[in-house]
C-alpha cells in the first residue's frame, strides 16, 4: 500500500515538474530527485510531455497558435508518437450569379462547412512515419447536402533514410508539387478557396494532385528544395474540357479507359543568405523573410478515352515566385497546360495558360489585421478561333485577423469572377460577385 501512495505521489510529482519545465533525477534505485549527485542521472522529461504550443509563435490576442496537431510521445520509445488534430473552417456567403441570358440570373445566401477534417499522424521510428486525413469538405454548399468522408493524405514517409536531409521518401496518397498554393496547407492559405487555374492544376496530371504516387524529396541548407514523383494519372470525374465540363457530363457522357504513369518533378530555390523557405505557407504574421524561385514540370501520357477527342497527353509547367519581408508577403505562379480538349464530342485539342498574384500586410501593432488582395487570369483554351474568348478573371479583396495564428481566424472578402464571351454564350458560365465571412479552428 505504500509504494502504491509513494507511486501516485512520484507520478502526481513528476507531472507538475514536468508541467513548469523543472528536470528531475533518478539514482540506481528509481528514486526521484529535483537536484543533480553523484550516481543521479536526467530523466528524458520531453518523452513524458503532451506538446501542442507553438514556442516561436507570437503572442495572438488569444494566445500563441498551435502547433500542426497535439503531440503524444511514447514513455518508452522516445521515436514512437502519435499527433491528433482538427480542423474546420466555415463560411457564410452570398453570392449573386450574372448569367448571359439576363432572365437566368439568380442571387441567394448559402452558409456550409468549406472544410472538416480529422488528421492523425504515427512514428513507428526515427526514419519512418505515417500521415492521413479524413474529410467532408463543403458540407451543405449549395443544394449538396451534408455530402460524405473521404481519405485525403494518406502517406508513409520515410525521413533521412541516409542521414542527409537530401534524400527523404513519401509512398502513396501524398501531394506532388504542381503549385505553391495547392501545396500549402490549406489552413495555412491567405484565403480558403484558392485561384481556379491552381484547383485545375490539381487535377490535370493526377487525381487531387495526391493520386497514389512514389516521391522523392529533399533540400540542400534549404537553399535548394526538389521533388521528383511517379504515380497514378488523372481520374474521370476531374476530367474537363476548355469549358469546365466533366468527361462524364458530356453529352454522349464518356470515360478514361487507360492511361500511362504521371511522372515529374520540381525544383526551388532561395538563392539569399537569411531569405531561406523553411515552410510552404502563405501566413507569416510579420515574422522574418524568405525568397524563392521554383519551376516544374509534370506528365501523364496516352489518357485514352472512350469520348470522340480520343487520347489526350496532358502536360504541366508551374512556375512560382513568392517573398515575404516581415508585414508583407507576395506570390505568384504561372501555369501551362497542353493536350486540353477544347469540347468533348470533338477533336480538336490544344493549349491553356494563365497566373495568378497574391499580397498580403498584416498589422502585427493593430492585432494582426490582415488586408489582401488575389487576382487571377486564365485563357482557358489559348488556340481558340478569331473571335472566341475563352478568358477568365478572378479579383478577391479581404481582410484576416488572426486572433490566435491559423489556430483561430476570421475573415472578410469580397470575390468578383468573370468570363469571356463564349464561356458565357456556349457554355452557360455566369460571371459571379460573392462576399463571404469566414472563421477557422485548427490545431
């Protein structure tokens, strides 16, 4: 009974110390010391701790933000952890719908979750770990309804298998690099829809940009940060032509009989001493500076369809430039596509290009209020006809206030989308003005 007491005391002693930061002792015996002797050595208090604080973080109005997910470390094996977190992020919006057919025009309010997420990661040791998600991204948006869960990532990685961070591993649903933005977490993004032609990248080489795939990955002093990967290509119901209409949809609805492997890769570069990227994320919080330059080039050959357009080669060059200098942040990307179907039911393919540009100044004196702005532009099917306008442009405008990081945010925007004249005529695409009030909880 009394090592029983003497236990529950020693366990209640070591939690509190551990909770101030103070190092314990033990001796041969397993007793417990707050004070270093002879024949004492330090107890590993790191391994017994539940770790969630972000420490470099700046102090929020509501306190430091988080860490990405609550750290659990195993007692016995300082290598094996778990990390468990939540994330959602809901939107209030309206949105009026200009049509070019006047007597089509709507206008209507929509509230829906932009996205829930449960993430779990696992250390099995040093070099080898295991990350994954589960979603229901846009429940109630629009008429779609609660929807339903899905896997997001979901990807062993196998870190410094070599012990150089040059040489790193992820194996199966993990993202490849087709855009900065995509990349980023999404709580990490300055705002929670990112630019149409970065959602169509995602697509256009593998499903989501995360279809199953082999990865290699490193960096060099983090000056020089590559990717190279091989996987599974495009998946049907992410298939569209110039004029955003699915394969599936078409009117004599088709699909994706076989394809090749996708297969590429991408290179950045922060080529100033000090200006290194340590992370891809669009927040900073007026915290430093970083500078990069990157290029990429992905593939997926022989897409054979059952639709008249036959089979497709997509290709896809990303380039990305991006910058921060403590308040003020900026990126911006170019795309490439080749092998778009201009219409389904026809022949003809050919090419697609746009950018896209974003800013952002947070106020750290005024409680970290952030204005930014986005804009867009995207010419949906470059080899189009005299007189075919296949443009799109996109303006957002808004405003973050990151109460507690990316922890806990609200945000304000304003978001004006406009097509070109044939988008509109033929394909029946309405220009659309939305405002939205946005929050997010995320750790």
């Amino acid at each position: 009974m009394k090592r029983i007491v003497l236990s529950s005391i020693t366990a209640l002693t070591m939690a509190t110390v551990a909770s101030a930061n103070v190092q314990l002792y033990t001796d041969s015996n397993g007793q417990v010391f707050t004070t270093p002797a002879e024949n004492r050595t330090a107890l590993d208090m790191a391994s017994k701790k539940i770790t969630i604080v972000d420490k470099e973080s700046p102090e929020f109005l509501l306190g430091k933000q988080t860490q990405i997910n609550m750290n659990f470390a195993a007692e016995d094996n300082a290598d094996m952890w778990l990390k468990a977190g939540v994330r959602i992020q809901g939107t209030f919006e309206t949105k009026d719908k200009d049509y070019f057919d006047n007597t089509k025009d709507i206008d209507f309010n929509d509230a829906y979750l932009r996205r829930v997420r449960f993430e779990v990661a696992a250390g099995f040791n040093k070099w080898t770990s295991f990350v994954m998600d589960v979603r229901n991204d846009k429940a109630n948006y629009e008429q779609a309804g609660e929807g339903a869960f899905n896997v997001g990532d979901a990807y062993v990685q196998i870190k410094k298998p070599f012990d150089t961070s040059l040489v790193n591993f992820k194996l199966f649903r993990a993202k490849i690099d087709v855009s900065r933005t995509e990349t980023s977490k999404s709580a990490l993004t300055v705002h929670y829809d990112r630019p149409h032609i970065a959602d169509e990248a995602a697509q256009y080489i593998t499903q989501n940009r995360r279809g199953t795939n082999a990865q290699m990955f490193g960096d060099w002093n983090k000056k020089v940060h590559y990717q190279v990967a091989m996987g599974d290509g495009v998946q049907e119901s992410g298939l569209v032509d110039a004029t955003g209409k699915k394969i599936t949809d078409a009117k004599t609805p088709a699909k994706v009989e076989s394809q090749d492997f996708f297969y590429g890769g991408k290179v950045k570069l922060s080529p100033f001493s000090g200006w290194e990227e340590k992370e891809v994320t669009e927040t900073y919080f007026g915290q430093g500076q970083h500078f990069t330059l990157g290029a990429a080039y992905w593939k997926t050959n022989n897409i054979k369809t059952s639709d008249t357009v036959g089979t497709l080669d997509h290709e896809l060059v990303n380039l990305e430039i991006s910058a921060h200098y403590h308040g003020l942040s900026m990126s911006a990307e170019y795309f490439g596509f080749d092998g778009v179907a201009k219409k389904w039911g026809t022949t003809e393919t050919g090419k697609s290009n746009g950018w896209y540009g974003l800013a952002e100044y947070v106020f750290v004196d005024l409680g970290y209020i952030a204005p930014f702005v986005r804009y867009e532009s995207w010419d949906k099917y470059s080899d189009a006809a005299a007189g075919e306008d296949y443009d799109f442009t996109s303006t957002v405008a808004g405003v973050n206030w990151y109460l507690m990081g990316n922890s806990i945010k609200a945000g304000l925007s304003m978001q004006k989308d406009e097509y070109g004249t044939t988008l509109r005529e033929v394909a029946g695409k309405a220009d659309e003005t939305r405002v939205k009030l946005t929050t997010q909880f995320f750790f």
